[in-house]
C-alpha cells in the first residue's frame, strides 16, 4: 500500500467492460469484465501496450466515458445514476486531470490557463478569487515567477507544470494523469513525478497512465492491463523517490563532464 493510503476505497470498478460499436461486424472491446479497487491516499501506474485498454480505463475513472457493463462506483457514488450535469459537478469537485499535451490555451497566460477550471466549478466566484486561487496553485508546483507568461515561451516542463497546477486549482481529491512525461527529457521527467510524490503525500490519489516502466516506479502500486484486462497488479515496495533519482542524476552528470 502507497504511503499515507488507508483502507476506503475511492475508485471501485466491478466486471467493467467497454464495448465501441463500429457500424460494423466486428465490436471492439476496449474492457473487459475489469474489476479493480483504489484506496484513497495511493499513487497508481496502469501499464499497458498499446491498445491494452489503460487509457479507455482512465477515461471510464475520469467519468469521460461510460461503461457499458458492469458498475463503478467513485467515491462511494455509483456514476451510471447519475445526469450528465451531476457527472460534470463531479467530476470538477473530485478530479484533477493532467496530459501528455498539457492541452494549454497557447494565448492565454500560465495564469488564466491555471484560472479555467474554476469559470465551469464555480462561475460565481470573483475575478480577485480566482487569480489568488490560480497563483497558489503555481506557487505549489514552483512556477510562481511565470504568471504571466504564456506556453510558447515557457519550456515543456513548465508548460505540464501549469498543467498540474490547473488540475489542482479546485482542489480534487483524485489526479488522473495520462502519459504525463511522455514528451519529456529524463531530468524534468523525474522534477515531474517529484511534483506528483509530494501531492500523493499531502493525501491525494493518483492515477497515472504511462508505457515507461522507470516511470512507474515511481509509483506505490502497478496495475498491467493486456487485451481490455488486468493481467498483474502489484505493490511497489522499492518505489523510487524523485529527490533521489535526482541527486544520482546530477552525480552521473558531474562525472561524466570530469572524464
């Protein structure tokens, strides 16, 4: 079990199963009769190749798409009953979500991207409210000096920083994180995850996609999905720390510029 994780589970699917209809013959089953448990306080990697249904899983948790079989249940509350409205409130109070492309608004400032969430969650909340709330959340993933730039000039590490600060700008209780260093360099990959271990610290649940198995091991717990289902999931006892990973890092460099 994940550091700081307990016994409540937050995210729970019982015989899951997606099913795209084609037009066609021939259904693709992108999940099959998929059951999984995530307690509240663990940081989770699904793993998979492509096509082995991890991202469709991620959409499903992210209330993005619907199930066509089985139920699951988030936070307790079982999401087929509920309206296209009440998803969208659940979905802005509970969930945070962080891509491989960032998704930022290329003309708006690393502000008013981080600002966003909050005009859907609460558009009654002020102008003055909602850039203190955006600033703190730069602060949190050390971007506070770049307010006001916008993503071109910022680098890609920067650009998913204020991607994660937007994701937490509402404070969800769940981040769901898809292929999140994918166009990254191994340095600010591992800055990243960093950011991502001193969140699932403070208490949050993460959920994160990635085909990178040095990535995962950043992670408490790593789930295996093959053909819409989970082969293997297991504890990560040796979990990497980011801290770590960087001070090595920088030895190697420091070495390899002395010879």
């Amino acid at each position: 079990m994940t550091n700081g994780a307990n016994q409540t589970a937050v995210i729970e699917l019982r015989k899951v199963q997606k099913v795209y209809r084609t037009g066609g013959e021939i259904d693709v089953r992108a999940v099959q009769d998929l059951s999984l448990t995530i307690r509240r306080g663990e940081f989770v990697a699904i793993m998979g190749s492509s096509g082995s249904g991890k991202s469709t899983l991620l959409n499903i948790i992210g209330c993005l798409d619907q199930p066509t079989g089985g139920a699951f249940l988030l936070d307790g509350v079982d999401v087929s009953q509920l309206s296209r409205r009440e998803l969208s409130v659940l979905r802005n109070r509970k969930l945070g979500f962080v891509f491989q492309n960032f998704n930022l608004l290329a003309r708006t400032s690393g502000l008013e991207n981080v600002e966003l969430p909050m005009l859907y969650s609460d558009p009654l909340v002020s102008g003055r409210l909602r850039r203190e709330r955006a600033a703190r959340a730069l602060e949190k993933v050390g971007l506070g000096q770049s307010l006001r730039h916008t993503p071109n000039q910022l680098s890609g590490g920067q650009q998913q920083r204020i991607a994660i600060a937007r994701a937490l700008v509402n404070e969800p209780q769940i981040v769901l994180a898809d292929e999140p260093t994918g166009n990254l360099d191994s340095r600010t990959s591992i800055e990243i995850m960093g950011i991502f271990q001193e969140l699932n610290d403070a208490g949050i649940t993460l959920v994160m996609v990635t085909h990178e198995l040095d990535i995962a091991a950043y992670c408490g717990r790593i789930v295996v999905m093959r053909d819409g289902r989970v082969i293997s999931d297991t504890a990560n006892p040796r979990q990497t720390r980011a801290r770590q990973a960087i001070a090595d890092l920088e030895r190697a460099e420091q070495a390899a510029k002395i010879s």
